[in-house]
C-alpha cells in the first residue's frame, strides 16, 4: 500500500526532524523517500514541511495533517492487529473482574462455554462491585454497570439499553400484597445496595406519562454485594432494584416477579472497562463479541413484561 508507506515517511520525518533519518529509520533510500514525500504533497495539494539545507520543520498546514496522519495510522494498525487476532488460536491468560451479582449469575457459565471454545485461552476471575479494582488489581478489563466515572478508562458498551427492574419473589408478594405503582414502595421493605460506600435512600422511576419520579424507600437489610440483594429477594426477605441481567433468569424461571413493569427504571449500561487500550487483546476483542451476543439475546424487560 503505497498510501500507506508515505504516511508512515511523513510521520517519521516529522518525529526525526530529518528526510535522511526517517529513510534509514524505515529502510529505504533519500531518493525515494523524497518523491514519497512529494507525492504526499501532491495528493494533498499541500506543502507539509519547509526544507532548507539544514532542516526541516512543518508548515502549519502539516502540523494540522499530522494528527489527523497519526490516528488514521494508528486505526489501521488496531484493524490489522484484530484481523490477526481472529485468525490466531486465542492463548495466555484473561484477567477479568465483574460485579458479583452479573458475575454468578451469567459470566461465569457464559465463559465456561468462552473457554470450551478457546482451550488453549486460561481464566482469572475476580468478583467485586467495587470500580477501584479495575486500578489496584491487575486486570486486562473489567465489567462494570453504568459509565464510569473516569473519563481516561477505556469503556466498551455491552448492552447500553440494559435497566434496572423492581423485582420480589412469589411469597413476599403473597404475604405483604404488589405495589401497583413506586410511590407504594414506602409500604414494603426495600433491600438497599450499597456502591462505593453510598447508600441510596431514594429510587429513581419514569413514569408511563414521562415523568421522573425520585421515590424514598425504607428497609431492615444493606449490602455492598449485589448477589446477597438478590439472595434476599429470592427468600422472600423483600424488594429489589435490579440490574435486569441479573435477574432476568430468575424472572424466567418465575422465582422473581418484576414489579411495575409500566415505570421505567434507571439505565444500567453494561460496558467492558479497561485502564489501557494496549490492554485490548486479541482474546478480548473476542470476549466482547461473544458477551455482546449473549446480552443481546437477553433482552429488554419489555419483552417479557409489555
């Protein structure tokens, strides 16, 4: 690709400051080297450096050029690098944290069937809901519900459209009646998750007509782990507001009944979370493929509950 070797000339010879150099750095001669770079020129009809008998410094135009030259460069290279990648056997170990409740739920069978897949790929799992791990442990990515709150992490969606469903099992409903609608949340026990040391005391509802309702609610039993919150609402213990990943199973299998399916609740975007893009390997370009499908056939509530 001749385009492509006379970007690569041009962002040499700009990083080395010198035509020469950049031919050696790249293996060819100064000849060549310069109609490639006069052919660079020409295509843009712009002139990218100004020479003299002992430099070479970019014009404004090239300077507004080599941005652009670096991220078109950089593109190419992460497309040939993820082609490589689906074509070589997927080795080595996948560091992955997820929340607790996601993980026991569904990413633990979903990469058991990943790994039987990939054999030769090996596993280390890390359940917690707390995001700071994704910093002090040493994890290629991470799944995390909602966008996260450091705009310098790499955030992949999964499922963007995924929401949180006031959920309850069978006996609860039975002994203590269904709310109807949010606002009757004050009459039931309500069991809290607490995230990062924050305990909500108020749920957040849009209305069939639209509206958002923040409602108060009121219980006897908090958790920071998502997976114990649910354990209470499968025991009878109360209601829940949940990720609706994590409980659609229990919602299929009709051990959870959702709860004012009419009132939307809050977004909880799924997205695969990592400190660094070099950290998104082959194998977990691929992980994201295969989570995305199965999210996917998931589905919204809406599906299950019109």
């Amino acid at each position: 690709m001749k385009a492509l070797a006379d970007l690569r000339l041009f962002l040499s010879t700009a990083e080395l400051g010198s035509l020469s150099a950049a031919a050696r750095a790249l293996d060819t001669s100064p000849a060549v080297a310069s109609a490639a770079l006069k052919r660079l020129e020409a295509e843009l009809e712009a002139q990218l450096f100004v020479r003299s008998t002992r430099s070479l410094r970019l014009t404004l135009e090239g300077e507004r050029f080599l941005q652009h030259a670096r991220e078109a460069l950089r593109s190419l290279d992460e497309g040939r690098e993820a082609l490589r990648g689906d074509r070589a056997e997927l080795r080595g170990e996948l560091r992955i944290s997820a929340p607790s409740d996601f993980g026991h739920q569904r990413l633990r069978p979903w990469l058991d069937t990943f790994l039987q897949q990939h054999p030769r790929l090996q596993l280390r799992l890390q359940l917690s809901d707390r995001l700071a791990d994704v910093y002090r442990q040493p994890m290629d990515v991470a799944l995390r519900y909602g966008e996260p709150p450091d705009s310098s992490l790499i955030a992949l969606p999964l499922a963007p459209d995924n929401r949180r469903v006031l959920c309850a099992s069978p006996d609860y409903l039975a002994r203590t009646g269904t709310p109807k609608s949010p606002a009757e949340l004050s009459e039931h026990n309500c069991l809290r998750f607490l995230l990062s040391d924050e305990l909500r005391t108020h749920w957040r509802f849009t209305a069939p007509d639209g509206r958002v309702c923040n409602v108060g609610i009121h219980g006897d039993r908090v958790s920071d782990d998502g997976n114990v919150v649910r354990g209470w609402a499968l025991d009878g213990l109360g209601i829940a507001y949940k990720s609706w990943l994590d409980v659609s199973a229990d919602v299929a299998a009709k051990r959870l009944v959702v709860l004012c399916p009419t009132w939307r609740g809050d977004l909880a975007p799924l997205h695969l979370v990592s400190p660094d893009r070099r950290l998104l390997s082959p194998a977990v370009h691929r992980l994201r493929a295969f989570l995305e499908e199965r999210c996917a056939a998931i589905g919204p509530p809406e599906r299950t509950h019109p």
